[in-house]
C-alpha cells in the first residue's frame, strides 16, 4: 500500500474523480470545459498522491497546495456550469458540499506540515 492510500484526501479527491467521469462521459458540456473539467479533477488526486510521495514537509505542502489550487479550478468551472444551467442546482450543491470538505481536508493538511 503507499503512503497516499491512508490519506483521508485521497480518498475524498478519488470519489470526487469517479463523480466527474460519470459527469463528462454522459455531460453535452463543450468538449473545451468537460476536457478542462477532467484534467482540474485529476490533478487534485495526482498531486495529493505525488505530494505524500516527497521526503520533506515543504515538498509535500507544495503539491497540497496545487492541489488545492486544482480544486479551486473545478469549482469555478462548476459555478460557470451552474450559471449556464448545463448542470442542476442539487448536482452542483452534491459537488460543492464534497469539494469544499476537501478544501478544508487539505488546507489542515498544509498547515500541519508548515508547523
């Protein structure tokens, strides 16, 4: 098992992914944000994975915090979505609730790591 598998973020930022492939595969969302959409989503689980992969304390806060940066990237393409009535206010809501627990998993992370 590696080191990432024991995060609680990983696991929340993987659920998140299974949640948005559904969501692109099924979704008449122009090509450009679904694509955009994808690669954000992604990365929030690859930096978490590659950041628990670093020896130091300052290595790892780095890829917390794109990945954090990554998750605010999703949500603000979420909030476009919402907007553009291309996806329903209880979907947005079932999205947002899991992206800003993450949010908050993540930035606990980070500071645990600066102190």
């Amino acid at each position: 098992m590696y080191q990432y598998h024991k995060l609680k973020v990983y696991t929340l930022a993987k659920d998140i992914n299974v949640e948005m492939l559904k969501f692109i595969s099924q979704s008449k969302v122009e090509f450009y944000i679904k694509n955009q959409l994808g690669r954000a989503t992604l990365s929030i689980m690859l930096n978490i994975a590659e950041g628990s992969g670093r020896n130091t304390n300052s290595d790892q806060s780095r890829f917390y915090v794109i990945s954090r940066s990554s998750l605010f990237e999703v949500s603000s393409i979420l909030e476009l979505l919402i907007e553009s009535e291309l996806i329903s206010i209880e979907y947005f809501r079932l999205l947002d609730k899991k992206l800003q627990t993450l949010s908050r998993q993540l930035l606990a992370l980070i500071n645990s790591l600066r102190s």
